[in-house]
C-alpha cells in the first residue's frame, strides 16, 4: 500500500487523534509552540502543504496568516472546510500543487515530508511557488528516530508504528529517509537551509530529540 491511500483510510482516526489534545499531547504542549517560533512574521500567502485536518492552519490563521491548506485526502480536507474554525483547503497532490509559481512567502510542510510517496517533487513545487523572499518551514519526525523503526539509518525504507492512548489507536505510516535525503531535495530544488533545530524535550526520565526543523529559502535571496 503506497502511503496516499495508507492515510487516506484512516482520515477518520487522524481527525479524531488530531483534534485531542489528551491523545496528541506532543503537538499541543510541545511541538506547536516550537514549530511556530521557527517561521517568519505573517505576509501575503502562507501554503499549508500536507495539511491534514487543518490545525497547524488554523494555529496560523490564529496568528494573522492567510493559509491555503493542501492535502490528497478528500476526507481531510472536509474536515478543515467544515471545523469550527474552518479554512481554506483544496484537494491537491503535493507534488503538484494548483498554486501559480512565486505566489506564497511562506510553505510549512509540517510532519508531512516523511508521509510523501513523492517527497522529492513535493520539495520541488515549494521551492517553484515561494517567491524569491519567501521561506520554507519542514518539520519531520527525526530521521534518527525513525531509523530506530526500521533497523537502518541510511537506507531509505517504510515503517509503521502503532500509539495507544485512552483507548484510542493510531497507526502511523511513514517511510525512513537520512537527513541527506532532505537537504538533497532542497538543494535540487534551489532552496537553501537558513536553520536547523532540534527541540529538546526533557522528562523526568531521559532527554530527547524527537522532531527535526528546517528553515530553507531560495539560494539567491
């Protein structure tokens, strides 16, 4: 099953996870915050690529972006049209977007990367739609975590992984590439890294490095 129709079927568990904030604590008390200190100030067109139900948009939107939202799943993008706080989302193929080139200043491709059967050509069309200021913001589940899943760090292969919480099951589908894999397709695409991070978050028990974040833009700004 190629990873389109592997999200596609569980839209409806993935609304329900998402919109949690006692399943999906990560993003709600830990991820969002650091995600939203990484990009740059409100402009004319922010791009939501891969943007699941939409609450990554809607925190956005929040914030005084104007967002499209872009996602393959026709369930999913309902769901951001229909949320209380709805958006704006379309239908569309991340690795071709329905968006002129050099329209948006900001494309966010959060936790989404890694789910592309097509991630290379999804890089592409950020860099072909970011105008020559413009910024693109990738958050990915570090690749030294899901190397973790797969056995191997340089290889690029699938993996799932199940969560349970209060009685509730969510199944990832994802696919292990090494971080040279992204800067590879940044770099094929004219983008250039301005940031990396890697937020640490700290436990009683151990310190980890769960996420990693990417701020690229065009090389000849």
């Amino acid at each position: 099953m190629d990873l389109r129709t592997a999200w596609q079927e569980r839209a409806d568990s993935w609304v329900r996870w998402a919109r949690s904030p006692d399943l999906d604590d990560d993003f709600w008390q830990f991820h969002l915050p650091h995600f939203l200190s990484l990009l740059p100030p409100p402009g004319r067109l922010t791009v939501d690529m891969g943007c699941g139900e939409g609450r990554l948009g809607r925190s956005l939107a929040a914030a005084g972006h104007r967002v499209i939202g872009c996602d393959a799943a026709f369930p999913l993008v309902k769901a951001v049209t229909e949320a209380p706080q709805a958006g704006t989302a379309v239908v569309a193929d991340a690795a071709r977007l329905p968006i002129r080139g050099q329209a948006a200043d900001l494309v966010t491709a959060f936790m989404c990367l890694h789910d592309f059967d097509e991630m290379t050509a999804a890089v592409a069309e950020a860099g072909r739609i970011l105008a020559p200021d413009g910024h693109f913001a990738i958050a990915l589940l570090h690749p030294v975590f899901t190397a973790r899943l797969t056995g191997a760090y340089a290889d690029e292969q699938p993996y799932g992984l199940t969560v349970e919480r209060a009685g509730q099951t969510m199944i990832y589908q994802g696919k292990h590439r090494p971080i040279t894999a992204y800067t590879a397709a940044l770099t094929a695409a004219g983008l250039a890294i301005e940031a990396i991070r890697e937020p640490l978050k700290a436990s009683n028990r151990t310190n980890t490095m769960p996420f990693l974040h990417l701020l690229a833009r065009p090389a000849t700004a």
